[in-house]
C-alpha cells in the first residue's frame, strides 16, 4: 500500500507538470489514473480492516461472546495496565483489532462518497471487503460526525498545515526508504496515514476538475451551447466531490481545504 501511494502521489506531480506546460490531456489522463490508485488505496484499507474484525468474530463465535463486550473488556485492560494491575490485554482484542473496529465504519463512508469507476467491481472483487450483517449493523452507526470520529485534538500537527504544495510539489525521493522498503500494511491503519489518503482522494478529484476546465476553455468556441454545458457540469461535479471529501473529513482550519473551497467558489458558485 506504501508503493501504490507513493505511484498516485507522482501521478499528481506528473499532473501538475503537465498542466503547467500546457499539455492538459495529459495532466487529464494522470489525474484519472491518480483517482484510481487511490480508490485501489480505500478499497485495501477496508479488505484489511475487515481481515482483522473478521479475526474477532472467528473468537467470539468460538465463545459466543458480543463484540461489545470483548471491547468493554479491553477498555477495562487498559485502566488495568495504567493502575498497575494484572497484565490481560492478550486474553483481549489486539489494538490493530480495536483499531480496525473503529476505522472501518469511517473508510466506509468514505467508499460511499468516491465516485464511481466505470466498469464497477465485480461481486467477487467486494466479497473481500464484506462483513457479515450483523458485524456491518454494529459498525456503521449513522449520524456520526467524521471530524469527531478521527479526534483532531492537536491543534499543532501536520494535517493543519497542509496545503497543495505539500502533494503537487516535487520532492526528493529515496530508492531505497520510498521504493524498495518493503513496509507492513498495517501502518496504513494510523489515523496520519488514512488523513493523507483522504488528501490525495480530495487533490486528485481537484485536479481532474481542473483539467477538464482548461480543456474545455481551450476549446469552449468549437464547442455547442448543450455541449459546453455538459462539460461544464461535469468538471464542477469532480470539483464538488473533492470539496466534499475536503469538508467531512479534513479539519477546518487545514489550508488545502481552504484552497479547494475558494476554487470551487471562484468558478462554479453562481454568486462569484
């Protein structure tokens, strides 16, 4: 998952190059293939919060317990560890368990609001990603405020300074800590690494929108009034899901946030 992160991030660059030297059906073509990998990015993050919860189910089966109390049971393991007391976390769920159990209704919502690929996935491709309907129930609570779910209490880290430089930019890259390293998917379930998941999901659909309004404004006096329209809705639709994105789950002091807010509203609100 590190690898397929790093190859959407230099989609995005390559994007941006691209665009920059006016070559926009290109920048195009990358910014959709960057909107692939990142969708393949959430997909593999629900398979793998779905590989651990399906682990606590195969347990509590085995010994009919609810997955409500094993987790009560491990918050009382914790209060127990800090206290002092007998070491039970192992007769508990692991953390990356725990974890899981707390990121999958999140990705969820995030699959939810990704736009479409054509053709979809096929029934067998989703089955990796499914729980029974029981654990889907217990899970996905609705009405949960996304912000609240992912806790941003430190007002001083990373993700409240980012902006679009940070992505589109291009930096050094190491062969060997950046391509070679072969580092476990696991770390893929931090709260750090979903937020800069959610970034490239938000810049990518950003700079599909982008493009396709340069493409059209380099062609916009060739073009119908009913085709121009289309192609105007369509590129404010891109725009619209990456603000949307941008919105639930990024902080609203974040600057890239900010930046994609006032595009949107600078080129497709009908009060600018």
């Amino acid at each position: 998952m590190k690898q397929l992160k790093q190859e959407c991030k230099l989609k995005l660059q390559l994007c941006a190059i691209l665009s920059q030297t006016q070559n926009h059906m290109e920048a195009l073509d990358n910014a959709k293939k960057s909107c692939k990998l990142v969708h393949q990015l959430f997909k593999d993050l629900l398979a793998l919060c779905a590989i651990y919860i399906r682990r606590i189910e195969e347990r509590t089966v085995a010994k009919q317990i609810d997955l409500a109390v094993l987790e009560l049971e491990f918050d009382e393991a914790l209060k127990s560890a800090e206290g002092g007391g007998k070491d039970v976390l192992e007769e508990s769920i692991s953390m990356l368990e725990r974890t899981s159990m707390k990121l999958y209704p999140v990705v969820k919502e995030v699959l939810k609001r990704m736009i479409v690929e054509s053709p979809p996935p096929t029934q067998e491709d989703d089955s990796r990603l499914l729980l029974r309907d029981e654990s889907e129930a217990r899970l996905l609570t609705g009405g949960v405020d996304m912000h609240t779910v992912l806790g941003f209490l430190n007002q001083n880290e990373w993700v409240h300074a980012l902006n679009i430089g940070n992505i589109m930019q291009l930096q050094p890259v190491s062969l060997k800590a950046d391509m070679l390293t072969q580092a476990r998917n696991e770390c893929e379930l931090t709260r750090e690494a979903f937020l800069e998941k959610i970034s490239l999901l938000s810049v990518a659909y950003f700079c599909v929108s982008t493009e396709m309004r340069f493409i059209l404004q380099s062609r916009e006096q060739y073009l119908s009034s009913p085709v121009k329209r289309q192609r105007e809705l369509e590129s404010e639709y891109w725009h619209a899901k990456s603000v949307e994105v941008a919105c639930s789950f990024l902080p609203s002091e974040c600057p890239l946030l900010n930046h994609i807010l006032l595009s949107y509203q600078k080129h497709h609100d009908p009060s600018h």
